[in-house]
C-alpha cells in the first residue's frame, strides 16, 4: 500500500458517498467501491495508490469470506431439507396455541440460531404464524414483531455471516461471541414476547385470503430427531473449547478447531442423518447461492474497509471522544446501529462497523469480545429499514402494505435496543 495516508475527510466523503448510493438503490458492491475509489482520491491518493487501498481492503476480509461460504453448507441442509420447518413446527406444537406469541417467537429465534438467514427464517414460520393468529385473532402487527424480534435475538446467537464478521473484524473466536451475546438475545426475546403480547389486538387482522401454503407437506419432512442433528453437532463442536476454558478442563481448551470446518461437517452429518446424503451436491450448491450476496458484499466493504484503515480517522474519532468526555465504549454500540441502519442490513452494517472502526474502538480500551458483542448487538436495533431486502421480504410473508410495514419498524428497533443496551451494560461498564 505504501506509505500514503489517506485524510480523514477523504475517508468520511468515501463512506458517505457509498451509503447514499445504496440508498439511491445502486448494487451495495459498486456502491461500496465507488465510495473507497472516489474517497481514496479525494483523501490524496493517487491512482496507483488507489488500487492498491482497495487490493489490501479486499484481501483483509478473505477469512471472513471463507467462513460464510463454509457455513452455506450447514445453511443449506436446514433449509432444503425442510429440518427447519420441522424444528419450528415442533416448537409451535409443544408451546400450543396459548401461548402462541411465545411459541412463534421461540421458533424463529431457534431456527436462526442453527444458521438458517432471518429473512428465510421468517419465512417459513410464517405460514405456521398466519394459520395460528387467524385462529387466535391475533394482528400482523403482533404476529411479525414476533417472527422478527425473535429473529433478531437468534441472529445475535447464531453462526450466520453477520456473527462471523463481527467475530472476525475483532479477531475472537465464533463460539465466544455466541457465548456473550446469549444474554442479551434472552433480553431481545423477552421483550418481543412482552411487546406483540401488549399489540396483539392492534392493527389489521388475518383473513382467509392471507393464509398460504408451504413449500414442504409433512410426509416430505424429516422427523424432528434428525432435523435437530446437524444444528446440536454444530453447537457441541463450537462450544467444546469454551467449556474448556471456562471449566480449566484442558482437553476441552485445546480444541481449537476452526468453524470453517465445523459448519460444513454439521450440515454433510445432518443430511446423511436425514437420509438425504445423495443430496450433497444440491443442498451444497444451494447454500452456495444463498451466501453470494453476502460475500460480494463483504468484498465491497472491504474495499472501504481498506480506505479507512489507510486514513487517520481511527485516529481523529478517539481524538474527538477524548475531547467531548463521552465514555469511548459507545462508539461501538452506535457505529453498529449508523452503518446497519444505512446499509439496512445486519451483516453489512456489521462489516463497515468493524471495518471502519475497529481500531478506534479498541485504542478506547475496550475489549476485544465487548467491542463485538456491542457492534454486532447495535447493527440489529434499526437494520430493517425500507432501503434493504428484509423488510420487503419479511413484510411479504404476513401481506402486509408498505404502510403495515412500517408500523412495525419502531417495535423491532425496541427489540434491537434492549439487546443493544443489555451488552453495553454487560461489556462496556460492568466486565
């Protein structure tokens, strides 16, 4: 890269330059290296420079990279399979139809906890939330807060992307940051129950022209004891090493196993558990293209990732906080909600979090496993913004309008922010 620095404002202009065009809706990739070429040559560089900036931000997220297309696998057993329906069902059955807000939130937070993406989680728990609040008489309004806050709160805890570049941006282990942010997933949990609870007679009601059917019937599922094989080989193997430690059992402790490996050898154990070994090749390549976009994506932000890290922005941030007396473990709960609230997106904010303050938020003396935990619970408090997919989608799934849809917003941000509040508390003040 050389020895150019790129100027602070050169780096704002970057950043700002490729938010407000994935705001105008251009491809978030070209829009993030837009941004990091155009605020790399503001900053000072040069053409040359300007490549090799962007070259060393890229090759930065490589593992990152290599961890999401390992965990398509496990991504794809659970959703092809139809395991996840299986999971949500039976959780839905056990609870009963009284407690059905409780049930319906506990499915979604479950089945993205095993790696399964929250869009695709809503998805299919809505079919199963449709048919029981039409009976119940429960809301949409109640009834996505639920799918959704329980989505959050199992994304917090889960090995999808958005985990695995938080862990990776503060160089901690995976298992380790699921580890942390499981008490504030508990809190988002609780809080989206208590809230659909209080609305679940507010706003529009489920008709007959609402219900739809899913993609699986239920001789096509696998029974529930196989559908859960793949997620419990995946927890067991992450957490062996963190129990180890936790419990100074050195067996355990010297169990470093990459979750690269993990994830892929839980969905290959998963599918020939299910019977479904000859679908290897299909479930592979379908996880595959689920995590396309989300590694483009990563490729991008790195790019800006790249520029920043090239600039002295880190540098004038910590400057600035020292000056303004504000304690510096905020700066990593707000940047997690700036960056995922204009990228409307977990993942993406989570990456341009890490990427663009990563070292500011550490020469504050914040640790490594708080300063993740805070970012990766901040970029859930308001990601599910019009700009991004998971608003549409998820407002799909219930029919609702643009205008339904946006009554939900305020109550997912709630969700999002107690999480975000609880692992600051935890993290930031008390340990």
């Amino acid at each position: 890269m050389g020895s150019v620095t790129i100027s602070w404002i050169g780096a704002l202009i970057g950043l700002a330059i490729a938010i407000i065009l994935i705001l105008k809706k251009l491809n978030p990739v070209y829009a993030l290296f837009l941004g990091a070429i155009l605020g790399a040559l503001i900053g000072g560089a040069n053409l040359e420079d300007t490549v090799n900036i962007l070259v060393a931000g890229t090759q930065s997220v490589m593992g990152t990279v290599i961890r999401v297309l390992a965990a398509g696998i496990l991504a794809g057993t659970m959703m092809e399979s139809g395991a996840a329906e299986t999971i949500a069902q039976a959780i839905v059955n056990q609870f009963g139809e009284g407690k059905a807000i409780l049930s319906l939130a506990l499915a979604t937070m479950v089945i993205t906890a095993v790696g399964v993406f929250i869009p695709v989680a809503v998805l299919i728990v809505a079919p199963i939330a449709l048919s029981v609040g039409n009976k119940m008489g429960i809301s949409k309004l109640a009834l996505l807060l639920a799918l959704s806050g329980g989505g959050k709160a199992g994304n917090v805890i889960s090995p999808n992307p958005n985990t695995i570049a938080a862990a990776h941006g503060f160089h901690v282990e995976l298992s380790r940051l699921m580890i942390y942010d499981f008490i504030p997933a508990v809190f988002g949990l609780a809080v989206t129950v208590i809230v659909a609870t209080l609305i679940k007679h507010k706003g529009v009601k489920i008709t007959e022209s609402d219900m739809i059917e899913t993609d699986h019937n239920s001789r096509d599922l696998p029974s529930l004891r196989r559908a859960i094989v793949a997620p419990v080989v995946a927890i067991v193997l992450l957490m062996i090493n963190p129990i180890g430690e936790i419990f100074h059992i050195s067996t355990l402790a010297s169990f470093k196993v990459d979750a690269m490996y993990i994830l892929p050898i839980a969905g290959v154990l998963g599918m020939i558990a299910m019977g479904h070994h000859k679908q290897i090749l299909a479930y592979s390549a379908s996880g595959l293209q689920n995590m396309t976009a989300t590694v483009l994506i990563l490729i991008g932000a790195g790019a800006i990732a790249g520029l920043i890290s090239a600039s002295n922005l880190s540098t004038e941030v910590v400057a600035l906080i020292k000056a303004s007396g504000i304690s510096g473990t905020f700066l990593a709960p707000i940047s997690g909600i700036l960056m995922a609230a204009a990228t409307a997106s977990t993942s993406t904010g989570v990456i341009l979090a890490t990427g663009s303050f990563s070292k500011a938020i550490l020469d504050m003396g914040t640790a490594p496993i708080a300063a993740a935990a805070m970012v990766h619970t901040g970029a859930t408090v308001i990601d599910q913004l019009p700009q991004g997919n998971y608003f549409h989608v998820t407002g799909g799934s219930m029919n609702m309008s643009i205008k339904e849809r946006m009554s939900v917003v305020p109550y997912e941000a709630l969700v999002g922010g107690t999480m975000a509040i609880v692992a600051t508390v935890l993290y930031g003040f008390l340990f």
